[in-house]
C-alpha cells in the first residue's frame, strides 16, 4: 500500500461529514505531496501568481482574497501547448460551511488565497520526461480552488452578513484570459483542461466553455479525474442528490449549469455528469474507478443507519471481511450502478474511457497510479491519456474482470 493512500484511510476512520472533510482533503494533498517527493527527485516547485487587479474584476475567493494561479513556461517544442489543472476538494453548500472553508488558507486552502505557499508539480504537471513523455514540455497552469463550487458560481451580491464572495467562475475565466493576454495562450496549438474529483466535475461542465476560448487550437481536449459522480437513484440512501442541489441552490447554480440539462431538470441534477456528458461536443475522457471510495463512502449509506459498521466496511480496515452482508450488497450495488451509468451514456467515438476497480479516489496525485497501477489492456494512466489525447489510438477500456474492488494491485478479500 502506497503511503498517499496508506494515510487517507487513516484518515478517514474518524467520523467524518462533508464538511470536515475538507480538513482532510488537505492532510491528504500533504501527505500525496511527501509520497510524490519520497519516490523521485522533486522538480521546483511554482510559486503563486495572483490574478491582475483581482479585486476589481471580482475574480476572489471565498473570503475575497484574489483568485490565483500557478504558471510553469512550456519550452522546446512544447511553448505553443497548454495544460489547465483543476483541483478537487470537494464543496460547501450552506452559510455556515462556506463560512468554515474560507477560514482554509495556507498551502492547499480551499477558501482563500492567504498565506499560499509554493505547490509541487503533479506527475502530468512534470517537465520529466520519462514521467510524463506526452505533455512535459507543456505551458502548465493549475488554478487555484477556492470557491467551493467547482468554479461554477458567478454571484454578484455579496452577503452583509457574512461577506461570503461565490465567485469560482470569474477566476475561471480570469485566470484564462489573463494568460492569453499575457503569456501567449491566445496562441495555442494543442490544449487539455484536466481536474480531478470536484475539480473534474469542474473540468466536464467547463470544458465547452474552455474549448471556445481557444478556437485557432488544433486539438482542446477535456479530461475528468475521479470526477464522475452518479446518481444511484436504486441503492439505499439520496445523500448525493440532496447535496448537490444544495450546492446548486446556495451558490445559485441554475443560469451557469448546461441550459440543455436545466431545461429538462432541476438543477441540482445538472451536476451529475451522467445527464450533461452527451451534450459536450469538446472530447472528453472519463477516468473513475467503479468502487470510487469517496462515492461508497459518502453517497450511499445502509439503511437502516448503522454508522459504525458502515465505518469499519468502507473506511478503516479496507477488508471485506469485516462488511456484512448487506453492506456488501450494497458496495456491489453501487458498482453495478455506476457500470450501468457508463453503459448508459450514449455512443461517442471521440471519448475516452478508462473505468478501473481501484478501491480509491482521485488517481493523477501519485506516481504509482500515473506511471503503474492500475493497468487496462497493458495500458497505464499515462499511456491511455497520450494515446487518447494524439489519436494513437482509440481509448474505451473498462475493467469488467474484478467484482470486487482491488487496492490496484492487491486484491482487498
């Protein structure tokens, strides 16, 4: 067990709510930072650039400090090619939730800018090239997430009561049309929009919007981190469906979502990637695993309620043998689910899918998961990502061999 993930399971034996999670999305980037750094030599890292006259334009975070970005120059070839990471941290959904997450400052705070401080390069980020062989000599840009919204909101009204700015759309669009003014993105020849968890939510309702501000690019490509979260409207609890038109609802969603989604459904469903996917005409890749441990964990719940168990199934001891019965019925359930969700989704050569049945969440933080497990068809993260971005080869892999979710190589029994 790789000690990113070693770790986040720890982490998670205590109870936890949506909320506190968010302390524990920043233990956990430290620790994928550590492991990232323990298993090979640190590039620099990128220091913070804040949005110009951030303030003005309203491109702020929750607290309303500036929207922020890192920037790392592409070089040799690759100074005409771009790649925008989104990163995940989950949202907040009411006064009182948003309110703790602007609080968040520092390295990885998911409500301010305050106090940031230098980030480390992700494996797609690294001008390595025996890392990342496809896309190291890119321009790279990883936005800063502090909005809690999968930088979707746009609200004008400030609330007097708790000077609460929604506002991760402006630094969006911001961020974007600062670096094509000012270093050359106007200019691209190939670009990917990437995210992952609440980032790679954001990267799918984003990503048309993303492809039409670069309309002189010959290749704007979208890919989804452990960002498809779905529905399981069969299995035992709606927690997911009631969070997200929280979400919708507090940061006033409606007018940002898809309109082709939004007129057919309350918004709160727009953020379920199942029902907007097939209206994105941008490629798109979906990289998720169908035991997403973040989904079981918090989106489904046995019913009737049995906290402690459900804790001891899904979070700490990661061993089957410690789930009853119906819990196990329950994980396989969502695994169906989620499997009939993907089937579901129509027909789309220009799609790339890479569906495995890894026991966790969020997989282009640690090399190991970039470089190695999981494997499709001898195929790893890395290689299924180049081949389907340049058109190698046609991308479409899901993993129908385990009905039980695996640690990537070691099977959980």
């Amino acid at each position: 067990m790789d000690l990113g993930f070693g770790f986040f399971i720890a982490l998670l034996s205590k109870r936890m709510t949506y909320q506190s999670e968010i302390m524990i999305t920043m233990l956990y980037l430290l620790v994928l930072t550590i492991s990232r750094v323990n298993g090979q030599d640190a590039d620099p890292p990128l220091n913070i650039t804040f949005i110009t006259d951030a303030i003005a334009k309203g491109a702020v975070c929750l607290d309303g400090s500036p929207g922020a970005y890192y920037f790392a120059q592409g070089f040799e070839d690759g100074v005409d090619n771009w790649i925008v990471y989104l990163p995940g941290g989950a949202w907040c959904n009411s006064k009182d939730d948003c309110l703790r997450r602007s609080k968040t400052g520092g390295a990885d705070g998911l409500g301010s800018s305050k106090n940031a401080a230098p980030k480390t390069l992700l494996p797609i980020e690294s001008p390595n090239k025996s890392i990342n062989p496809d896309f190291y000599n890119w321009n790279k840009v990883y936005i800063r997430y502090c909005d809690g919204a999968s930088f979707m909101a746009d609200v004008e009204a400030v609330d007097p009561e708790t000077q609460l700015y929604l506002r991760g759309r402006r630094i969006f669009i911001s961020v974007l049309e600062e670096l094509m003014a000012t270093k050359g993105m106007a200019n691209a020849a190939n670009a990917l929009l990437v995210g992952d968890s609440a980032g790679g939510l954001a990267t799918i309702l984003n990503c048309d919007r993303f492809s039409s501000l670069l309309p002189m690019a010959r290749r704007v490509k979208c890919i989804s981190d452990s960002g498809f979260f779905i529905q399981a409207k069969d299995l035992p609890e709606d927690n997911a469906r009631r969070y997200f038109a929280s979400i919708a609802a507090f940061h006033e969603l409606a007018e940002f979502l898809p309109e082709s989604c939004t007129q057919r459904m309350d918004p709160g469903l727009c953020l379920f990637p199942e029902n907007v996917v097939d209206d994105i005409q941008t490629p798109l890749f979906l990289l998720n695993s169908d035991f997403d441990i973040y989904q079981i964990t918090y989106q489904i719940n046995p019913n009737p309620p049995d906290e402690e168990g459900w804790k001891n199934c899904t979070k700490v001891f990661q061993n089957l043998h410690y789930c009853t019965a119906s819990q196990l019925h329950i994980i396989m359930d969502f695994h169906t689910a989620f499997l009939e969700t993907v089937a579901g989704l129509n027909d789309n050569p220009t799609r790339g899918l890479f569906i495995n049945s890894c026991y966790i969440h969020d997989f282009v933080y640690i090399q190991s998961n970039w470089q190695g497990t999981p494997t499709l068809q001898n195929k790893t993260v890395q290689q299924a990502f180049g081949d389907w971005y340049f058109e190698r080869s046609s991308v479409q892999l899901i993993d129908t061999q385990h009905p039980y979710p695996i640690n990537c190589n070691t099977q959980i029994v």
